[in-house]
C-alpha cells in the first residue's frame, strides 16, 4: 500500500521577523521582572464574552432568568394542585 502524503500547512501572511522580536522583548521584560507572565486558565476568562453581549448583559443586571423563575413557579403550583385534588 502507498502512504498518503503528508498534510502540511504553511501559513501565507506570517512575519517570523515581528514573532522573533516579540518572544526576544518578552523574555528581556520576564528577566528584567517588568511583566509578569500570566497564566490562561478559566478565572481569567469567566464574564469576559458575556460583557460583550449586550443583551446577556442587560439580563444579568435585571438579576437572572425572569422566565425560568416563573416556569419554576407554575410547575410548584401544578404540583401542589395536583397533590390536594
């Protein structure tokens, strides 16, 4: 059987100059203790894509779901009525 050939993506519009210098500044600052390196991790990013929503952000200054409360709330009041009937 012949081998498939290989999947190589080589990027069009990269600038390996611009990368060089920026790892090159990055590591001057980490040795020079000005920046501090940052980890990724999910406290970092919780809220950052829901503050760019306007309307997820309107919902959550009115205090949460309105609707689930009221479906809550109608589900509580079947069962109770089926309950003493």
């Amino acid at each position: 059987m012949r081998k498939p050939r290989q999947f190589s993506h080589s990027y069009i519009y990269v600038d390996s100059r611009r990368e060089r210098l920026a790892a090159i500044e990055q590591q001057a600052r980490r040795e020079l203790g000005m920046d501090e390196p940052t980890a990724a991790g999910p406290e970092r990013l919780r809220g950052v894509f829901a503050l760019g929503q306007q309307h997820v952000r309107r919902r959550q200054e009115r205090g949460g779901l309105s609707t689930q409360r009221l479906l809550l709330l109608i589900f509580i009041l079947a069962l109770i009525w089926y309950l003493l009937l």
